[in-house]
C-alpha cells in the first residue's frame, strides 16, 4: 500500500510539474502574441463561421489555454510577490541576453527552477519505488536530495548555455554584417536602410537584433539609445565597441563608411584571433579523452599478444 502511494505521488508531481511547465510557455507566448480569444474570434470572422456565443469559442481552445494558463498566470502574480526585485532584475537580465527564449518572464523561470527540481526529485524518487533492490532510507534521501539540487540549477545552466551559444553566433556573423554594412553605406544607403539590408540578408541572432533596434529607431527611439540598448542585450565587447564607434562618429561627424571600414577589419582580426587561440586550447582539451580512452586501448592491443605468449612460456616452464 505504501508503495502504491508512493507511486501515486510521484506521477502527480512529475505530471503537474510538466504541466505548470507547457502551460507556462502558453502563457507567456500569449501575453506576446495578444489575446488568444480574440484572435480565434477574428479568425472565426475572416472564414465566415458563425459563432453563436463568446464561450463557444472559448470552448475550442486547448485545455491548456482555457485552463492551466489562468491558474498558473495567478501564481506568477502571487510568488511575484515573495521574490526580490534584485532576483527578478538579473534574471531578466539573464533573459535578454539569451535572446529570451520560450518567450518567458523572469518569475516564470524562477518558478520553472522550483518545478524542474521537483520533476528530477520525484522521478529518482519513483526509481527507488520500483526498484527491485529495496532502497535504505538514507540512501533514497541521499539521492533525491542530490539530483532535486540538480534539477534546481539545471534550468540555470541551461540559460548560461543559450547565452553563450548566442553570444558566439553573434561573434561570428559580425564581420560578414560589418562587410555588408559597408557596402550599403558606400552604395548611398542610410545607416538604418543598411541595417534593414543586413536584417533582410541573414536569420541568425545578429540580424534579430538589428531588427528590434531599427524597430525602435522607427517607433521614435533615438538612433543612439536604440544602438546602446542593442549592445546591452547582446552584452559583447565587440558590439559595445562597434556601437561606440558608430555613436562617436555620429556626433564628431566623421564619415559613417569609414567607421564601418575600419570596425570590419577590427572584427576579422579579433575573429582570427579566437580562432588561433582555440587551436592552441584544442591539444589541452584532448590529453584527457587521449589518456583515458585512447591510450587504454592502443595498450591492451600491443600488450595483450605479449601478455599471452609470456604466460604460455611461463605455464611451459612450470
């Protein structure tokens, strides 16, 4: 009987941990794209469906949206309250220079800690129900305390991985978007027509942030403190120097094809640079797959044909 209670919990923290999770990717992606309902009802119109009542339409959405999105946007509001506002700070901060994936909000992710650690606590804790090998009490405290710790700082983890992949994305694409700046500012074209060119030109993150700073530039944002914000959200030396750059020849009045001229080579030496020093890093980095996996076997295969022969003569002379 204790065992079936145990099971039964866990499924229900694993099953409602996945649950808060898909529905709060729902709600935040709903708080960007705008209000669900309303959009079903504009999509209803534009087919010429008729719609008897507001809840039928309502009704034809997802259990997630009708149900699990309300709830877990009330949590949000209620643990907003108990975090401090230096954690919700950083964390968005985190955030944006991730790019902000999944579209989430800093308490969300906050929450998704609290939720990813119970997911890896109740799945090491239905392990050790089920195993045939019946589990000390210490031991299964032991474990599931370790990996509930785990599942705490994995959410972490995983977001300073999405910075870092972002930021050398962005490390790499420069020089070629700088090159491509270039050609469009010498052609005749402004700096925000260019930057719509190399938005156009490329998918990647770079051209995304290019992107968002020409839409703030159009929606009234001076140039300067659009380019200044771009440079915060991507958070790299090489921008905040390009944007620098780009600032100062703006007021001084120098000319902007020059700037950008001498920034793209700037970026090719430094990428070159990275380059070189990660070739040097790379015979570090394998001395140890080389001494613990490749040595091992380049040893049992020359010696075990000696080790063999040694022993029969060995064996011969007994």
């Amino acid at each position: 009987m204790a065992i079936l209670i145990g099971i039964i919990v866990a499924v229900v923290i694993m099953g409602g941990a996945v649950a808060l999770i898909i529905a709060g990717l729902q709600a935040n992606r709903a708080q960007v794209e705008g209000d669900p309902l309303m959009e079903r009802l504009a999509e209803a119109t534009q087919r010429g469906d008729v719609v008897s009542s507001i809840e039928q339409i309502e009704m034809q959405q997802p259990f997630n949206q009708r149900v699990l999105v309300p709830f877990l946007r009330r949590v949000g509001e209620l643990s907003t309250t108990f975090t401090p506002q230096k954690l919700l700070e950083d964390t968005s901060r985190k955030l944006e220079l991730a790019g902000n994936p999944g579209r989430v909000d800093a308490a969300t992710f906050l929450a998704s800690r609290i939720v990813v650690a119970g997911v890896f606590g109740g799945l090491l804790l239905l392990v050790s129900i089920l195993s045939p090998n019946k589990w000390a009490l210490g031991q299964t405290i032991l474990v599931v305390g370790i990996f509930t710790i785990l599942g705490f700082f994995f959410p972490q983890l995983w977001l300073q991985s999405r910075i870092n992949a972002r930021q050398h994305e962005i490390r790499k694409a420069m020089p070629d978007a700088l090159d491509l700046l270039t050609i469009c500012v010498e052609a005749g074209l402004g700096f925000e027509a260019a930057m719509s060119k190399v938005s156009e030109k490329w998918q990647n993150e770079l051209s995304v942030a290019l992107l968002r700073a020409l839409r703030e530039i159009q929606l009234g944002k001076t140039r300067r403190d659009a380019l200044r914000d771009m440079a915060d959200r991507i958070g790299i030396g090489e921008m905040t120097s390009f944007v620098a750059a780009v600032i100062q020849s703006e007021i001084l009045g120098v000319s902007m094809a020059k700037v950008l001229r001498i920034q793209s080579d700037q970026m090719r030496v430094k990428r070159r640079q990275r380059a070189e020093e990660e070739a040097h890093k790379a015979p570090v980095k394998m001395i140890i797959p080389l001494a613990l996996l490749i040595f091992p076997s380049i040893f049992i295969i020359l010696l075990t044909p000696a080790g063999i022969q040694i022993s029969r003569s060995l064996g011969s002379i007994r």
